[in-house]
DNA sequence: GGCGTTGTTGGGGA
DNA sequence: TTCCCCAACAACGC
C-alpha cells in the first residue's frame, strides 16, 4: 500500500529514532515474512536509516544490512520503552493491542524500545542481506521520482520505445521509482494527459508537464505524510497522513474534476484501478 | 460466495 | 533478446 511518500515519512522518522540502538532480540511470528538469519544481526547496532525506491534499508554496524518493502500492508510501529509511538508523541490507542493477529516480526531494541512489523497481507518482507546484495536488489532500478537525477532527457530517453500506456511506464520501477497508483493518478490528471497514451506518443512537452506534477504530487504526499485509506498505511507513530484529503483523481469515479467540471472515470488499465477524466485527459 | 484492493515478480507468448 | 500481459502472492471488507 505505501507509495514513495509514505515509505519516505517512515523512513525519515526511523532515522530519527534508530541510530545508536542496538537490536537485541527479534521475533520472527512469520516465516515468511523475514529472509535470512537472525543470528547474524541480533546484537548488531543500528548505524542510519535510507530509503531507496520504496525499500528501506536499516543499516547495521557489522556490516549487513536489513531491507524491507512494506508492499501493500505493511507497517512498521515503533514502541518505546514507556508505550509511546513513534517517539514520544502520544499514542494511537491500539498501542496496547501490539503485538496484534497482524504482527509478523518483533525487534526488541536498547532500554526495552520495540518496533513491530505489521503485514496483514504477507506480502511484504524483511532481509538481511550484504552490500553486495543490495548492489544487486538496486541494479535495475531506474531513479527514484525524487531524485535529483530524474530529469527530462532521462525520461524522454528512457520511454522512446515503450508503447505500453504512460500510466504503466511511469509505475514501471525500470522507468522510475515511487510513483504509485495514488499519485500517478494524480498527476496525468493535473497534466491533462490520458493514461492509455502510448508512453512514445507523448511529446516532449507534455512529458516535462507529467514530470513536474508527478514531482509536485510526491512532494506534498511527502508534506502530508503520505496517503491513508482504509487505515491500511499509519506512520511509525500509528497515526494516518493526510493526501487522501487532496486527492485530485484517485478514489473521485463519479466526482467533478477539478480541471473541467466532468465526471471521473474508473476503468482498469494493466489491472489496476485506474481514475481519469475522459473530457480533459486527452 | 464474488469482487476489489495503494506493490512487485516471474512465466509465457509474440 | 526485448517487450508486454497477466496471474500469483494472501487476507480482508463490502
């Protein structure tokens, strides 16, 4: 369920709350829900917190590192010693309820802290893996939306032959890297551009359009902390963001867009749900 | 019981 | 080989 904002506000409050602790037991209620030993890291400090596409990455003072992709369900909740989420901040009031039916692994942190992995789905996952590894996990990933590196020429160059529907090239992580269902939405219908366009149909201007506003969407997902609906994405203090309240697409079928007055669309494009207006997306 | 769900991956066909 | 489509992963709410 987390898209790039919501990845990126769990990620910078961890870096917050993480560096200097040391991870000194892990839980694993899942099997599944974890990759590799625990052994290798239980013990080990907790050096910095990133974040790259939509992985974070817990780096470690031994050396290793622990990666996880929340996918579409997963949370993490940290807990300090004195039942306080997210560090300090008063508490959602189900902080007594975890670990709940929906944790799948436990680190019990220094001084009695404890973050919980949640994933009602089990799709998501947490790994140790070496720097090695990670060069590997990152190697195809193309920048992230973001990122200073994404400019127009890139894009341009990355899409010249790709004649699936733009709203799939820009999800495509080969493409970039953090633009969701949400927020891709959102930005085809600031632009005005159709998602089933082929990717190569669209001139250069309108790519430099798309680009801006899937920049500007991401930015105030980031500002808002992130999308919530249905409860499913809470940041590590348990508590929703707040782009769900400005959607301009996704979650509207039926309601006026804001360009043109017209009715939103849903329709499925590759799958997915996919939200537009077929007046002024062209 | 059926359908839909905010993410990614791999198989298979063209 | 590359591109593209789609099923699968699994659990929940409507």
């Amino acid at each position: 369920m987390p898209e790039l904002p919501e990845v990126e506000t769990i990620t910078a409050k961890l870096r917050q709350i993480l560096p200097h602790q040391k991870i000194t037991q892990i839980k694993v209620l899942k099997d599944k829900s974890f990759g590799g030993d625990v052994d290798h890291i239980i013990g080990s400090k907790i050096t910095d917190v990133s974040r790259r596409a939509k992985i974070i990455r817990f780096h470690l003072d031994n050396g290793l590192s622990l990666l996880t992709h929340l996918k579409m369900t997963g949370q993490l909740i940290y807990v300090d010693q004195d039942r306080r989420m997210g560090g300090g901040h008063p508490s959602a009031d189900w902080v007594n309820d975890l670990p709940s039916k929906h944790t799948r692994i436990v680190y019990d942190l220094t001084g009695g802290a404890r973050l919980f992995f949640n994933d009602q789905r089990i799709f998501g996952w947490m790994k140790v893996m070496t720097a090695e590894q990670i060069e590997n996990q990152f190697a195809q990933l193309g920048p992230d939306i973001n990122s200073p590196d994404l400019n127009l020429d890139y894009l341009v160059a990355a899409l010249v032959r790709r004649r699936i529907p733009i709203k799939q090239a820009m999800m495509d992580n080969k493409v970039v890297c953090g633009l969701g269902n949400i927020y891709v939405c959102d930005a085809l219908n600031l632009s005005q551009i159709s998602p089933f366009r082929p990717a190569n149909s669209l001139s250069e201007h309108e790519l430099k359009t798309l680009l801006a506003n899937s920049q500007q969407v991401i930015a105030r997902g980031i500002e808002l902390g992130g999308t919530t609906f249905d409860g499913k994405y809470v940041g590590v203090d348990g508590f929703a963001g707040g782009y769900q309240k400005e959607v301009v697409a996704y979650g509207r079928a039926g309601e006026k867009c804001y360009n043109c007055g017209s009715l939103i669309s849903k329709e499925k494009l590759g799958g997915r749900g996919t939200y537009y207006c077929p007046n002024c997306q062209r």
